[in-house]
C-alpha cells in the first residue's frame, strides 16, 4: 500500500503524504528559495511583515526600557527586530506597536534614534 496507513484500520489514510517545503512549484517559500540559490538568510520586516535578505534589512535593538537604535553591525546581545530601511516600514511599525512588541518592551518607545539614522543615511521620507 502506498501512503500512510490508518493506525486502527490498516487502509491508507485520506490526508495527503507531506512534501518538503520548496520542493516544488506549489511549495516554495522565500526560507527555502534563499536555502536553494545560496543567497543569505531570510528575515521578515516588523514593519511590512515582507520576507528579506538579512542584508537588504536593518536591526533594531533596545537601549534602555524604552529607546530603541539601529545595530548597524547586526551583532549587538539581546533582542532584536528587523525593518526594511524605509520610513513607510518604521510607521507601519509604529502604528501597529510591532516595535515594542519584537523587542519586548513596554510601549511607548522612542524611535527618533532610527529616524535619525534613516536621515543620515539617504533613505528617503515617507511620501516623496
């Protein structure tokens, strides 16, 4: 018999066998996309909730109870969320209280440390 089998009946069950995830077209998801080509590893946006490349987003950790900065080296102990560098994402983020909730703190929680950072790194404001 193919499938797996009933344990109380000994016929095949009806529930279909499972296939790997990105094994094939119906499948694929962006974890095992990246797994396949080789690219880095997949992150997901606090912000937007899109999947990325830990490379194309930026990390953020807690300094203190309730500020919140940019881990430019992507390495510094504790928590972490990660963002897409877009002021559109950090709202969303904002909005939502996604922020506190990824880093575990209580809202509210100041930002203006990533708004900085967003500033003086050329990322654009939201609406131009």
């Amino acid at each position: 018999m193919d499938g797996p089998v009933a344990p109380e009946s000994g016929t095949p069950s009806s529930r279909p066998t499972s296939t790997p995830v990105g094994s094939g077209p119906a499948g694929s998801s962006a974890v095992a996309d990246a797994a396949r080509t080789g690219r880095g590893p997949v992150r997901t946006c606090i912000g937007c909730r899109r999947r990325g490349e830990r490379s194309d987003l930026v990390r953020l950790v807690a300094l203190g109870p309730a500020t919140v900065v940019v881990d430019e080296r992507r390495s510094a102990p504790g928590r972490g969320g990660w963002l897409h560098p877009q002021h559109s994402c950090l709202e969303l983020a904002l909005r939502r209280g996604t922020v506190a909730r990824a880093l575990r703190l209580q809202p509210p929680v100041d930002t203006t440390a990533v708004a900085s950072w967003m500033a003086l790194n050329g990322v654009p404001a939201a609406g131009t």
